[in-house]
C-alpha cells in the first residue's frame, strides 16, 4: 500500500496535463503511465548501448546510461518515499531525464553542440524533451510520448534563456528563477549522487583510480576508515563495493533529513507553492555538500580527464563530426525516409531544418551503431 503523499507532493489527479487529450488509465495514474510510456520507447532501449564514461565496447562491467538510469531511479524512488513525494513522478522523470544523451557521453555532445554551433546548437536536455515531445513515434493520435507536465518539467534540468522563451509555460521557471516541483528537484540531485558514486567504482575497476589516491576525498575517508576499522582483512572487491554503498547511504540519509527539514522551514501547501519558491528545497547540508563537490573536482581531474579517458573522449568526438558532415554534404548516405525529409527541407531552402534532421539521427546513435557507421562512410566516400 502506498503511503499518502504530502499535500505539497505533485498529485496525479491535479497534474496540469498532457500536450494531447488522452483518455484515463484504467489501473494507473498519470505518473506511473508515463513511467511506462518511457520504459517502452525506443530511446530508452537504446540507453544500453550509450556511454557513460567509457565507450560501450571498453568492458561489459561498465555503467552504461542504461544503468546509470536506473541506480538513479532508486536513489530518487528512496527520497521521494521518504519525503511523501510521488515516487512514481520520480521514477519517470530519473528513467526519462538522459533520453537524449548522444553517443559517447559529454564527448558526443560536445562535438554534436560544435557541429550544429550555426543551426542553434545541441543540448542534451532539450533533446530529452524533443524526444518525449516530438520524436518517438508510437502512438496513433499524437506525436512523441505525450507525457504529463510534471514529468517534461522534470526532465527540463537547465535550459538557456534564448531556449526557455521557446518552451512556452514549461520554461518560464528558467526565465523568472523559478522552481519546478519536488520530485523533478529530487531527480536532479538521484543523478548527481549516482554518478559520483559508480564513476569511483568504475574508474576502480579500470585501474584508473586507486583507494589509496581517493582517501583524500573526505567522504570517501570517512567511510574507509568505519570499513576497515570494523574488517581488517577485507579484499579489494568488498572493501570498494562495502565503502560505495555506505557513501551512498550517508548522503541519501542526509539529503533526507535536510531536505524535510527545509520543507518544514518553507512549509508549502502545494506543488505551486513549491515552484514559487526561488530556491530548492531538496538538497544536502552545506558540510556534505562541499563534500560532493570535492569528489566531484577529485573525479574531473583524475578521471575525466585521465590520459585513457581523453584519449576516448577524442576519438568520439572526432568520430561524431565526421558522420555529421558526411551526412550534411551527402545525404545519400542515410535511410530512404531520412532523405526524403531532408530533400524536403533542402527545396525549402530549410538549412536549419535539415541540420536538425541529421542531428537528431546522430543524437539517436548508440556507440557501436556510431562506429558501424563510421567504417562504412569511410569505405563508400
Ligand atoms: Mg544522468
């Protein structure tokens, strides 16, 4: 049975709506039908074959965004139930929020943002949401999934002001400093600690990091020092595994109490209340927040930026630009409809339009298929 859910939590039957008229579910409410909606979209699958950190093709052991998606999703169903928030808002809004990340990560995206730098750019939020809003294609009455307010305001983390002007309603809170609800706030935060905490695993794995250089973080300290405290001879495995689930239980439980302790300071009667709000209410104690941070500097310079990452990082982006200009200069190197589309746009004299035709394919591509493509355009060019 769930729980009530506070009155400041988004509540299904007051959700401000979907783009297109839909009829009711028979055993479900808005959220947990969007949830679903996301699960079963193409986009999603995909998440399987996309990078993280490492390209797909590094080690099967790796976080892909697939299951990043879903260490996020825990960590935000966790928050929200403990808050009386709507779990099930959260869930869609962690499952949906990396949908249009391109392939190989921040790599792809920069490169892909490059190429599209005089046809208004790329950015991975927007793209999540032109993927809900416009580009999946499944059902018979509208396009793209159709997903409720709550759920395409949660996936909208940041967003320019040039580009807020263009989302009508949903993008008023980035033009007048605004909030979006609770569990759009919790969804944000689920990300930030999930990566954090499976790059340190991951980048153990591949060698590239060692606990001994992470005991610097303080997080990490502390919660080595209970470790082997408690198990003197633990092996290399448990002793990371062990350190990783207790740092992630440690903020959780403090994002917790800080977060209901701001609720209660704030003490929103609704949803709107909340968005009215110029500062967050979901977050951590100043302490372990600069924590996170550290961690997260720690990660950028001795991970990101590792000589082997760079190294993948290069190649990707080298790979993005050349399918992007192959296609732009040859479109008869993509599928039947995409060319048609494009001629479409070419007679139209559509310059913008078609940019945007070719970076929504390349944006779609999971890793391998982007390698798979970049070894048959340079066999045929
Ligand atoms: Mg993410």
């Amino acid at each position: 049975m769930s729980l009530p859910l506070a009155t400041y939590a988004a509540h299904s039957e007051s959700s401000k709506g979907r783009l297109y008229k839909d009829q009711q579910a028979q055993y479900r409410n808005e959220y947990q039908r969007d949830r679903d909606r996301v699960i079963h979209s193409s986009a999603f699958r995909r998440l399987e074959y996309k990078t993280q950190v490492f390209v797909n093709h590094e080690g099967d052991m790796f976080r892909t965004r697939l299951t990043h998606s879903i260490e996020v999703a825990q960590i935000g169903r966790t928050i929200a139930r403990a808050l009386k928030l709507n779990e099930d808002l959260t869930e869609a809004i962690c499952l949906a929020h990396d949908l249009g990340h391109t392939p190989f990560g921040h790599a792809g995206q920069d490169a892909l943002n490059k190429c599209m730098r005089d046809y208004g750019g790329f950015e991975h939020n927007l793209q999540s949401l032109r993927i809900v809003d416009l580009l999946e294609s499944r059902y018979a009455d509208f396009p793209g999934l159709n997903l409720t307010f709550e759920t395409r305001e949660g996936i909208m983390k940041h967003c320019s002001k040039n580009n807020a002007r263009e989302l009508g309603e949903l993008g008023q809170r980035f033009l007048n400093n605004k909030q979006p609800g609770l569990e759009a706030q919790i969804a944000n935060i689920a990300d930030a600690i999930a990566y954090n905490n499976h790059d340190i695993d991951d980048g153990l794995r591949a060698g590239l990091l060692t606990i001994d250089q992470l005991r610097e973080c303080e997080l990490l300290e502390m919660q080595y020092c209970l470790v082997t405290e408690k198990w003197e001879t633990l092996d290399e495995r448990r002793l990371r595994n062990e350190i990783i689930r207790r740092m992630i239980n440690f903020v959780v439980s403090d994002l917790i109490e800080v977060s209901h302790a701001n609720i209660s300071e704030a003490n929103p009667q609704s949803i709107e209340q909340v968005r009215e709000l110029s500062k967050p209410l979901i977050g951590m104690s100043q302490d372990i927040y600069q924590l996170h941070i550290q961690l997260k500097q720690f990660l950028r310079k001795n991970l990101y930026q590792h000589e082997r990452v760079q190294k993948m990082a290069d190649d990707a982006k080298q790979t993005v630009k050349i399918l992007f200009d192959a296609y732009m200069e040859k479109p008869a190197l993509l599928s039947q409809d995409l060319q048609a589309s494009i001629e479409q746009a070419e007679k139209e004299n559509d310059t913008l339009g078609k940019s945007r035709l070719i970076a929504d394919y390349v944006a779609g591509m999971t890793d391998r298929f982007a390698l798979a493509e970049l070894k048959r355009i340079k066999q045929v060019v």
